[in-house]
C-alpha cells in the first residue's frame, strides 16, 4: 500500500475519531466516504483507485529528516492562537500539503465566532476558515513568506 494511501486512510480514522468525541457515531465506511467526497472524488473506490493508479513514491529519506518538512498539525487537533487580532480556540478540519516548500493549506472550524473587523456597526465575525501556514502554526502566502494573519499551536 502507497504512503499515500495509508496517510489517506489514517485522515478518515482521525475524522471518525473526532466526530465521535462529539458525539456523532459514524462507521468506517463513512469516514472513507467523508474524505473521497473532500478530496473531490465520488466515492472512496473512485479516490482508492485513483491513488493506487498515481503510485506517489515515499518522499526521500533525507527530506524525512528535514525538519522544515514535517508538520506537527493533523487532522483533528485541537488549537490555539490569534487569527486577526483575535484569539480563537479550533479544530483542525483539514490539511493538505503544497508544492511551494514548507507551505500546507489549512482548514480550522472555530469552536466560537472569531471577530475579524474594526469595532463598529458592521459585526464581522468568522466560524470557518481556509489558509496556508508554515511548519510553525504561522499564516503564510504560498513563497512561506508569513503573512500576519493567524499564529497557532496545538492545546
């Protein structure tokens, strides 16, 4: 089984595993399902296939070591920072690594409204939110050059 494959068997046990520490039982087979359907597919068979038909080699043992290329984040932690001048408290939904270096594309529903205006009339305020971060927990555009946006670390 390609590294891959297990890496994308592994995000549907972690997504089983949250769902039912809030109390939302689902099978393995849904888990499966959960993440073929994220990852844009139409079913698990369909991503499984398309998986094992790519054949992605293992990264190479030295880039293993490289620290800058290891990400202490994973699908279903739960974390801490400040997004926008904001603290916030969250869950990691999803994660996905980019080609450009150390950079992964983040996804973190926030356990409350997070607000992310100017104080005034126009209440601006996020639940959900999408961005790339470097190995740190620190928000990045894709070249990793950080971006002020959000810092975070596991809780």
């Amino acid at each position: 089984m390609s590294d891959i494959l297990k890496h994308t068997k592994g995000r549907a046990k972690r997504l089983r595993s949250y769902l039912a520490s809030q109390n939302i039982p689902i099978t393995h087979a849904q888990s499966l399902e959960a993440v073929a359907k994220e990852d844009g597919m139409r079913d698990w068979n369909t991503l499984s296939a398309t998986l094992v038909a790519a054949d992605v080699p293992a990264r190479p043992h030295s880039e293993e070591k490289n620290t800058a290329h290891r990400l202490a984040f994973h699908v279903g932690d739960r974390v801490g920072g400040i997004y926008r001048g904001s603290d916030f408290k969250g869950t990691i939904l999803g994660l996905e690594k980019t080609d450009g270096g150390p950079v992964w594309r983040i996804k973190i529903q926030f356990d409350a409204p997070v607000d992310i205006g100017p104080k005034s009339a126009l209440n601006l305020t996020r639940l959900r939110v999408r961005l790339m971060i470097n190995a740190d927990g620190v928000s990045v555009n894709l070249k990793g050059t950080p971006d002020g946006q959000m810092q975070m670390s596991l809780l």
